[in-house]
C-alpha cells in the first residue's frame, strides 16, 4: 500500500513537471512569435538601421541586459551564500554606485575615471556596513529572518538619504548621444559595447578569484559548512569581509552601466531592478554564483522579450515572475542548486 502510494505520488510529481515544461515552452515561444509580428519593416520605422533585425536585436538587447544583470546578482548570491542573509538593501548599492559615478562626472572627472570611482566607494561602502552593522548582528547570533528584516529597514534609508543626495529628478551620466553602429542585424553604441566588456571581464575575474584563488577557495568553503571551515583554520569573518566589499564592488560597477544602458539614473535605479535580481539568485540556485549569472541572462533576455509586446513596460516583470514559478516548479532547487533532504 505504502509502495503503490509511493510510486503514484512519482507519477503526479513527472506529469506535473512535464506540464511546467511545456507551459514554459509555450511562454516562450508565444513571446518570440509576438515580438516577430511586433518587428516593424524597415519602411515602417526609420529608426532601424539598414540589416537590422527587430527580434535578433531584441535578444542581443536581452544578453546585454542580462550581464548587468547578473554583475549584481552574483554579489547578492555570495552574500546568501557565506551569511544566509537575503541582503534587501543590495539594490541601493546599484544606485550607490550610480550616484557616486554621477558626482564624480560633475566634478569633472572622465567617464572612465569616474566607474573606477564608483567600484571603490562601492568596496567602502561594503566594507562600512560589514563593520558597523552585519558582523556585530553576527556576534551576536541574530536570526536570519530578523537580520533580513534589518536589510529592508536599511534599504529605506538608504533610498531616502539617495534622494536626498542627487535629488528626485531623473539624470544623465553622459550627456553625449552616441551613434549606433550596425554590424549585420545588430545595432550597437560604442558605450553598450564597452559595457558588454567590462561585465565579462568583472564577471570572468570573479569565476577566476572563486575557482583558483585561495580566497576564492576559502569563500567556498565557507558557503559550503562555514563550521567546518572554521574548523580547517580558515578565518570566516575576514572571508565574510571580503565577500561584503566584492559584491558591493560588483552592484557599484553595474550601476553606472546600467545608468549608461538606460540613458537615465534616479535614487529609484537599484530598487527597480531588487526584484529581478532575487528572480536571478533563485532561478540559478539559492547561493551558487555561477547559477546567478546563468539566472540572470535568462531574466534579461526574457525581460526584454516582454517589451516588445507588453502594453505596459512593467509587465515585464509579470512575465520574470511566470518563467520563475514555471521553472522552480520542475527545479524547486534552481539550475545549479542541488537537492537537499528536509528532516
């Protein structure tokens, strides 16, 4: 009796997961097939260069979104990944990082100087909160759930002192309008394709700092069994430091080049986009760096799908959010997160 309710409880966990696939499927496909018939032709839109392709440069646009994307998404993952903490207030270094790259260009510094600017006091900015805040929380054994609830109360002030800061009127961080250069079906700006660069090369640096440095090595661990990493002599508070500056490091670099993507930065940049990167960290694996970045090139691509259809650009969340349950529904753990018993 135990084995026949066994096996018929196997049965409706496959016929439910080959439901969610082919509903995901059939999202997907709805949503090329729409921005196909929303593609104008050329004599329809002057704005689409000679070649250009609407539904190609869509996608292309998805990627792009997609690494800046996963530039914060990763620092939020190894946050989860070495505290547990599911850090609310990671969108405002996105903006931290935006704004401080802003100040900078308005007092006169190039725009390059300015993002290497911007990386730093995002690092600072890490390291200050670690100090003053989370490793005091941790000294003193506060719950997760309470310290997440301290991160959304932090998130609000920080969102109010952004306003205070640059104000609430919408800025430029380059008032310069580039010119799109086509190369077959894409259109590209010098700025986008740098920006493209600089996220692989960030996010590159961190694979390699992960996978083949000692500090990288010792993150792991620590995201792992961080009481037994303790254990082994490897020294979780300074790791845990190191973890903190990086991924605000990380949300400090994406937020001028999303500013940069944009066109447009305001004190509301980093929050506008918190949810899509919590989408990223549990699509790709509550934890696992790695299954952030692949988490939020699938958001960015279906994102950007979204808007070519959607009468509103908010719903493309809506669509973030119906991929998200869809996949968790077939892979409760993420793509990269592994299964784990309970109980």
């Amino acid at each position: 009796m135990q084995q026949s309710t066994v096996s018929s409880l196997a049965r409706n966990t496959v016929l439910w997961r080959i439901v969610a696939i082919i509903a995901i499927v059939a999202v997907l496909a709805f949503m090329i097939a729409q921005a196909a018939q929303a593609a104008p032709s050329q004599a329809e839109s002057p704005a689409i260069g000679a070649g250009e392709n609407r539904l190609l440069q869509t996608l292309l646009n998805g990627v792009i979104f997609g690494l800046l994307l996963a530039l914060a998404s990763v620092g939020l993952s190894l946050i989860y990944g070495t505290t547990g903490l599911s850090n609310f207030a990671h969108g405002e270094q996105v903006t931290f990082g935006a704004a401080s790259a802003f100040v900078a260009v308005s007092a006169g510094a190039p725009l390059w100087a300015a993002i290497i600017i911007a990386v730093f006091a995002g690092a600072a900015s890490g390291w200050v909160q670690d100090v003053l805040l989370w490793k005091q929380l941790r000294k003193r054994n506060v719950p997760h759930m309470q310290q997440m609830i301290v991160s959304i109360g932090l998130a609000l002030v920080l969102i109010n002192m952004m306003q205070i800061w640059i104000g609430p009127d919408r800025l430029r961080l380059s008032t310069e309008s580039p010119v799109k250069k086509h190369f077959g079906p894409f259109a590209l700006t010098p700025q986008t394709a740098m920006s493209m660069l600089i996220c692989v090369i960030a996010l590159g640096a961190v694979a390699y700092f992960l996978m083949r440095t000692r500090l990288g090595r010792a993150t792991r661990a620590v995201s792992d069994n961080p009481a037994l990493a303790a254990a082994t002599g490897i020294s979780v508070n300074r790791v845990i430091r190191v973890v903190w500056m990086m991924a605000a490091g990380l949300a400090a670099l994406a937020g001028p080049l999303l500013a940069l993507y944009g066109d447009t930065l305001d004190f509301t940049l980093g929050s506008r986009i918190l949810l899509l990167m919590f989408a990223a960290v549990t699509l790709g694996g509550l934890g696992h760096p790695f299954g952030a970045a692949i988490g939020a090139l699938i958001i960015g691509i279906v994102a950007e799908l979204a808007t070519v259809y959607a009468p509103t650009p908010d719903l493309k969340y809506a669509a973030v959010m119906a991929i998200l349950i869809l996949t968790l529904l077939v892979r409760p753990q993420g793509i990269l997160g592994r299964k784990e018993r309970v109980g």
